[in-house]
C-alpha cells in the first residue's frame, strides 16, 4: 500500500470534509450600495384588490353625490326609495373600502 492513498483526505468517493453551501445572492440592500430603505408600501394595490378598491370608490362617491346633490336638482324630489338606497350603498362602499384597506 501506498503512504498517499491511505490518509483520511478528500478521495474520487467523497470521503473527507464536504465542501460548505454557496454564498447567499446578495441582498436588496447590498445592490443598493448598503443602504436599507425599509419597507416601501404602495399607495394603490395592484390586481384585484385594486379594481375592487375602485369600485368601492366610485359606488361611494355616486352615492354621495346624489345624496348630496338630489335636492338641487330642477326635477321633482327624488323618492325616500331612491334615498335609501343612495345611503346603502354609500354604507356598503364604506364597508368594502374598510375590509379592503385593511
């Protein structure tokens, strides 16, 4: 036998210290040079949730308008139906903006 062969190094079957895992890839804060901009919110939502946002947006500002807005009008006054339902449906876009900001 020969004296190379038959230490406890690294052999063609593994035999030895593995070597360690590769290096993390860098960081957003390292590609920006370090500096840590903490976390960065959008102010409108993308997808779904922004078109439900503005959908909830325009039923709200619908209704308000015409609760707002009705008794100038030069036509007759509107029904209590049509202002029950012009107040829902401001309460409604009101709940659906609350559950959607949240």
């Amino acid at each position: 036998m020969e004296a190379g062969k038959a230490g406890g190094g690294l052999t063609a079957r593994g035999k030895g210290k593995a070597p360690g895992p590769p290096p993390p890839p860098p960081s957003r804060d390292e590609a920006n040079g370090g500096h840590r901009r903490g976390w960065q919110r959008s102010i409108w939502p993308r997808g779904r949730r922004g078109r439900a946002l503005l959908v909830a947006l325009v039923v709200m500002i619908a209704a308000a308008l015409y609760l707002v807005f009705a008794d100038a009008l030069a036509v007759p006054a509107p029904s209590a139906e049509w202002q029950l339902l012009a107040y829902f449906l401001w309460i409604i876009g009101l709940n659906m903006l609350v559950w959607l900001m949240n």
